[in-house]
C-alpha cells in the first residue's frame, strides 16, 4: 500500500519541482532580472531560491518514484 502513495507523492514533488525550474527560467529572462543583472552582475535571489527549490524536489520526486523500499 505504500508504494503508491510513495510514487504520488513523487510525482506531485517532480511536477511541482519542473514548474519551479521553468518559473525561475522565466525570471530569469525577464528584463527586471537582466537590468539588476547588468548592474550588480548576478543573477536576482528570487531566481536562485526558484532553480534550488525546484532541482530539490525534482531529486526527492524522482527518487521517490523509482528508489524502492524493502
């Protein structure tokens, strides 16, 4: 019983995670970002937080998808 709930929960973790990742892609590209970029030369903490939290639960969803428990 637990291995599904185990790969659903994997799988909301891997969305959630992809979703993260594009949304911090979409900051990035965004021209606030590239002006503060331009100035300060590094990338906006909103973005960094968004790609950390999004490869995060990217790593936890595949790994509760395809790791099996005894």
């Amino acid at each position: 019983m637990k291995e599904p709930v185990q790969k659903i929960i994997g799988i909301v973790c891997l969305v959630v995670g992809v979703a993260l990742l594009l949304r911090g892609h979409d900051i990035a590209r965004s021209l606030d970002s590239q002006i503060k970029n331009i100035f300060t030369g590094s990338p906006a903490h909103k973005v960094i937080y968004y790609y950390l939290v999004g490869a995060v639960l990217c790593a936890v969803g595949l790994t509760q998808i395809f790791w099996k428990r005894k």
